[in-house]
C-alpha cells in the first residue's frame, strides 16, 4: 500500500564548479523545471526566486538535496529517492548562503 504523504516541493542541486544544475519538483515526482544558474550573487538570487515562485503557487513545504562533498551521486538520478540516494539535505547551508547574499 503506498503511503499518501503531504505534498513538498523538492529542489535538487547538481553542484559545478563555475555553475550549478537545478531541478524543482514535486514530492510527487512532477518535476517543474530545470535550469542552469552561474556560481556568483545573482545566480543564488535567481535560484531563491524561483524556489519561492514555486513555493507561493504550491504552497507546501520546501526540501533542498545538494551533493555531498566530492560529488557522488547525481542529483537527477536520485532526486526522488529515499534512504541511500547519495543526497544530503542541506537546510543550514543555504539558510547561511541567503544571508550571505542579502535575501
């Protein structure tokens, strides 16, 4: 019987190191969209936007997946796996980023 959990917005970052890969999706598996930002202050602040248009129109919950440190598993292989999908959630760093940067 598959379990009917509460709808999230799901964010996966494939990290580079001059740009970063982008999906937003739902916990449903829809992905929403995909996009390239660069690794400088307006990047992150496109990347906020369109986190926050998303969460206003679903208005659920957000989760962020980033790679761990020397990569891994790439987010779009495993953006919507559970327990061992090589992701790691990483609220506080992108808490410390948004500060960082004025948002």
């Amino acid at each position: 019987m598959k379990e009917n959990l509460p709808l999230e917005l799901r964010v996966g970052v494939d990290v580079g190191c001059h740009s970063h890969n982008v999906a937003i999706g739902l916990s449903t598996g829809e992905i929403l969209e995909e996009f390239s930002i660069i690794h400088h202050q307006e990047g992150f602040r496109q990347f906020f936007s369109r986190i926050e248009k998303n969460e206003k129109i679903y208005g659920c919950p957000v989760a962020v997946a980033m790679e761990g440190y020397k990569g891994g598993q790439g987010v779009y292989h495993g953006i919507y796996g559970g327990k061992g999908s090589g992701l790691e959630k990483s609220y506080c760093d992108l808490g410390i980023l948004a500060g960082s940067i004025g948002l």
